[in-house]
C-alpha cells in the first residue's frame, strides 16, 4: 500500500516536473561476503541522463545522476527437507551514493531552480532508477543455482576479487 502510494506520488512529481531517465548504464557488480558467510552483497554502480523540462521558464536542464543499487543472495536451508535455496535480499538505492551533476546552467535563475529541487530530484531521480533497475537485476540474480552462490562465497572467503561487467 505505501509503494503504491508512494509510486503514484512519484509518478506525479515526475510528470509535474518534467522527468525524462535515459542512457543508464550498470557499470561492474562490487561483490563482498555477507557478515554471516551466507551470502553475498553486491553493490551495483548506475549512472543516468536525466533531462529536467522547465516549461515554466521554457528550458531543459540535462544532468548527470550516478548512484550504488544495493542487493544480495543469500543461502537459506528449508528446515523439513536440508535442501538449501537461493534467497533474494531487498533491492533499494544507497542514498549516500546518490550524485547529481548539472551538465548544462544556461543562466543564475536555472542554477537556482536546480539548487532549490535538488533534494527531491536525489529522491525522486534515485526513485525512478531503482524502480527500473531493480527487476532486471532481481530477474538476473533469480537464475543463480544454489551451487552457483556456494562456489561464488567460497572464492570471495579465499580473498578472490570478482568483478561482474554487465
């Protein structure tokens, strides 16, 4: 009910403001052991275009916005049968990683119309994109065999970077 909400509320904030995402790009998976040994956390780094309408003002403001998505698998063993199986963590921004550059300030009064959205469009920017990237990757992540993940530990245990290029 409260992504709901909150999709919608988006969604508004997108059309009212004139949103367009476009150009994104997942640079290399960053892969780490999770705490407990279970499993693994991955930090994916994307970038976007992102074009701002101003119709108020009759200009476009492109920008650039980079972040980390953060998710993971983890090994869970079904308690009545032994036999482990691939779990899927949550999908979400780091919103520490959230950066946004101005790629074009064609005059002071743009520069502080993007300085006064700039807190809602980290949000609501960094929304958009997680919403998007998020099911690819989850798809991607589903088709992991439990042997998969076992081996991909074992290697991460032993001190063997792995980068994942997309």
């Amino acid at each position: 009910m409260v992504e709901s909400d909150i999709s919608k509320m988006v969604s508004t904030l997108e059309k009212s403001l004139g949103l367009e995402l476009g150009n994104s790009s997942i640079l290399e998976f960053k892969s780490e052991v999770a705490s407990d040994g279970k499993g693994i956390n991955l930090k994916i780094p994307v970038s976007t275009d992102v074009a701002l309408h101003l119709p108020f003002l009759g200009d476009v403001i492109h920008l650039k916005v980079s972040m980390e998505i953060l998710t993971g698998v983890r090994l869970e063993t079904d308690k009545q049968t032994g036999i482990p199986s691939v779990v899927l963590l949550e999908c979400a921004t780091d919103p520490a990683s959230v950066h946004l550059t101005v790629l074009d300030i064609t005059s002071g009064v743009i520069q502080r119309v993007v300085d006064s959205l700039t807190n809602i469009l980290n949000k609501t920017v960094s929304f958009l994109v997680q919403k998007a990237v998020c099911p690819m990757i989850q798809h991607l992540l589903h088709t992991l065999d439990v042997d998969f993940i076992q081996n991909l530990i074992k290697r991460l245990q032993d001190g063997i970077h792995l980068k994942i290029t997309v």
